[in-house]
C-alpha cells in the first residue's frame, strides 16, 4: 500500500515541475508579444471642416496612421440628404468662399479620375461618396496603405493637402473631377 502512495506522490510532483516550466514558457512569449505591441507606431491628425459654398456643411475628420495604413473618419453635418462625395485636394488652402482654393484633386501619380482601385487608374485624392441621413449626417471610414501622414514620400504623404466635401455624387467617370458640384466643406490636413 505504500507503494502505492509513493507513486501518487510521485506523479502528483512530477505534474507540478511540469506546471510550472508550462507557466515559466508561458510567461515568455506574454512578455515577447508585449515587446512587440510597444514598437508600434501611430500618428494621428484631427481637423475640422469648415462650411463653403453658403452650405451648413461641416464636420471633422480624423487620419490615423498605424502599421503603415492610414485609416480616415470623416463626422458630417449641416448636409442636405443624400448622396457626397469626398476627396483630398492638392492644398491645404480653404481660405476661398467656394473651397477652389485648394485647386483640384490630390494626384501625385498623373491617373485619369476614377473610383479607388480602379485599373483604368484613379486619383489618390479619389476617395468616393457617402450618405447624408433625412437630417443631413454623415459618416465616412476609409482605409489604404497608399497614403502616409508626414512621410518623405510626395506621392504618399496626405500632409499640406485638404479634404473638400461635395454637394453632390462623384459619378466616378467624368474629367478630371467627377462631377460632384459645389464644394460645401472644406479643412486643411495640416500637422
């Protein structure tokens, strides 16, 4: 019967040093993934849309960049019903009545307009359209790994440029801008 007892206790210890090597490799990778969530690193741009245009338009926008994506919010209202469109201009400049000020869409790599990812080409300004509720609120979430937030890179970096809000829907076909009508909201991406 002893024997019997000395080799319970015997796998009841030979369990318990092996528990314990489980918990010490455990602890290890815990700490190596902790390592690694700390390198990463994220930049992070908000501003607000101004009305243009003689609209109510206005909202914010926020750019994060993390893991090389930058990920846009744009937050809306004072919109009329319906169908936006939404684009990076090529300066941050919303000091004109109209928003004309901030010249023509974001284009560093000479494509015809058109919808993103589009293989005929499109503009990295080109973002699309989005929809304004009965009460003119609107939400955009738009994410690429082709724009950077102050980044050496000049077909890249959104920095020193601007977004403008559109009255309308951009048919994502017409030259060189789509046909979105009036700019109603404008803010400069500046950092």
């Amino acid at each position: 019967m002893k024997t019997k007892y000395i080799a319970i206790a015997c796998i009841a210890l030979s369990m318990l040093a092996s528990c314990k090597k489980e918990k010490k490799a455990t602890e290890e990778t815990v700490e190596k993934v902790i390592e690694v969530v700390e390198e990463v690193k994220v930049e992070k741009l908000k501003m607000k849309l101004e009305p243009k245009s003689e609209s109510t338009a206005s909202g914010s926008v926020v750019f994060k960049e993390e893991n090389g994506k930058v990920t846009m919010t744009a937050v809306l209202g004072g919109l009329t019903e319906g169908t936006h469109a939404i684009h990076i201009h090529e300066k941050a400049d919303c000091s004109s009545a109209d928003g004309k000020s901030t010249g023509g869409h974001w284009n560093p790599t000479a494509q015809p307009h058109g919808a993103w990812g589009a293989t005929e080409g499109y503009h990295k300004g080109d973002i699309g359209n989005f929809e304004a509720d009965e009460n003119g609120n609107g939400t955009i979430t738009f994410s690429t790994d082709e724009w950077c937030i102050g980044c050496d890179d000049d077909k890249k970096d959104i920095t020193g440029k601007a977004i403008i809000v559109h009255q309308g829907t951009d048919d994502l076909t017409s030259q060189p801008s789509g046909a979105a009508g009036a700019r109603v909201s404008c803010g400069g991406i500046i950092k």
